[in-house]
C-alpha cells in the first residue's frame, strides 16, 4: 500500500497531471483527433495557471490550517507529547552530517517547548524512513540528537521508527501508548496535517490535545489571481492536493469517521 500511495501522488500532483494532459493532447493531435487534442490542452493550460496564478491552493490549504484550533491550554498531568515525523532532511544529513530541517522545523521547537514546559511528560517521536528506497534513519532516530542537543534525557524520549505514512504513525503510536501506559497525550503536527492525524487518532479510540503548528497561509486568503509568487503558489497547491487526496482516501477506505474532522 506504501508503494502505491507513493507511485499514485508520483502521478496526481499538479504539475504531474499538467504533463499527463499535454502528452495527451500531443497523442490525440497525432492521431487526429483535434477536439480532444483541444479539450487535452485547454485542461493543461487551466489547471497550470489555477496552480501557478491564483491562490486556489493556498485557500484550499487555508480551510485545513482553520479547521482544528489550538488548545487554549494543555491538562496540568499532561503526560506524553505525541510528534509526527516529516520535519529533517534525512537524506541531506544522510549525505553531509548535522541537523537539517525542512518547513516542518516547527513540530520539533513546539515539541521542544513542551517537552521543557513539562518535565515529566514522555516525548514520543513517530516517524520512520518514508522515502522508496528505505535507506535513510527516519524522525524518530534523528530526534534523539535533536533532543539531546537541548539537554533532553534520552530516556524520556519513545521511538516509533517503522511507520512511512500517517495511518501506520498512529497505529503505531496506539501499541507504544498502551506498552508505556501513557495517556493524556498532545498531539504535534503541522496544520494543515492536523485534521487528518485526529481522524486517525479518534477512529483508533487513542483521545488527544491538538497542538497544530507550521502554519504556510495568513488564515485570511480569499480566492482571487496572484502573480507575486508562482513558484510558491505551485508549492502550496501540490501540499494542498497531497492533503486533501489523504482526506478523501482515509475517509473511503473507512479509516476515519468523517471527510473533515473537527
């Protein structure tokens, strides 16, 4: 299922399907077929210019980050803080060393702040090596150094290393709270990631606090043309789609109770 998921986004992200279109619309022309060659490309041409100049992504980003709010405040026995993995560079760091993060840096300083605020809590880091090849440490084991880095005991800290997509992040979780006898847990993820990883959570009857970081819009976007930044707007529709693909697969293969979780 992992590989497909993989080979299946490989496929239907915007600009992917912008080339499925064009060659297409190329194959038809071939063959003689101008209308469909017409509708082929027209389709391309829309789709890229919805994806590149207007803010159609970053809205449909926007409904995800606004659906589930953080908690005004966190249970005073709070006892395990719960982050999912996606925020090193391991390949990077597999290739020159250190610490590398992407965009998703927050989840781990929110963690951090946390894990300080409550010196008693567990910190369980699930996240394992998501890439085809499999060859690469995944955010459970590159965490250890993160965390000691910040003089954080190795023994307050849970590895959950195996998992690759979000289902199995909290499959996996739900053994290793019950093993450790952890509940009253946080959960930490990015934003727009969020309503997603609760459905997960819930459907699996493991309750927790949502604590959503790594933000990527205003909150204040309306749908309209945008020219200043195509190469961002085209980032921000490809996470959009990858998420909201998600959504819709875990709602119908019955892994959540609803399309969008509150």
């Amino acid at each position: 299922m992992f590989l497909v998921s993989k080979v299946f986004w490989l496929l239907a992200q915007p600009l992917s399907l912008i080339f499925l279109l064009l060659i297409l619309s190329y194959v038809f022309g071939g063959v003689g077929l101008q209308r469909l060659r017409r509708l082929f490309s027209g389709l391309a041409a829309t789709l890229l210019f919805l994806t590149l100049f207007t803010t159609c992504g970053a809205v449909m980003l926007q409904v995800l980050e606004n659906r589930i709010v953080r908690s005004a405040s966190l249970p005073a026995d709070l006892s395990c803080i719960i982050i999912l993995g996606g925020a090193f560079e391991n390949e990077v760091i597999a290739g020159r060393g250190g610490m590398e993060f992407n965009q998703a840096a927050d989840r781990f300083v929110a963690g951090l702040k946390l894990a300080q605020a409550y010196p008693a809590a567990k910190i369980l880091v699930s996240g394992g090596d998501g890439s085809f090849s499999g060859k690469y440490q995944g955010d459970a084991e590159t965490s250890m150094a993160f965390f000691s880095t910040f003089g954080i005991a190795p023994d307050r800290i849970i590895q959950e290393s195996q998992s690759r997509t979000t289902f199995e992040n909290a499959d996996n979780t739900r053994a290793l709270l019950e093993k450790n006898g952890l509940s009253n847990c946080v959960l930490i993820t990015s934003a727009f990631h969020m309503p997603r990883s609760v459905g997960l959570f819930r459907k699996l009857g493991i309750p927790v606090t949502p604590w959503p970081v790594d933000y990527r819009t205003s909150g204040q976007l309306s749908l309209g043309p945008d020219f200043s930044q195509p190469s961002l707007n085209a980032q921000l529709t490809t996470t959009a789609m990858r998420e909201w693909t998600g959504l819709i697969a875990y709602y119908l293969s019955g892994r959540t109770h609803v399309l969008l979780p509150r």
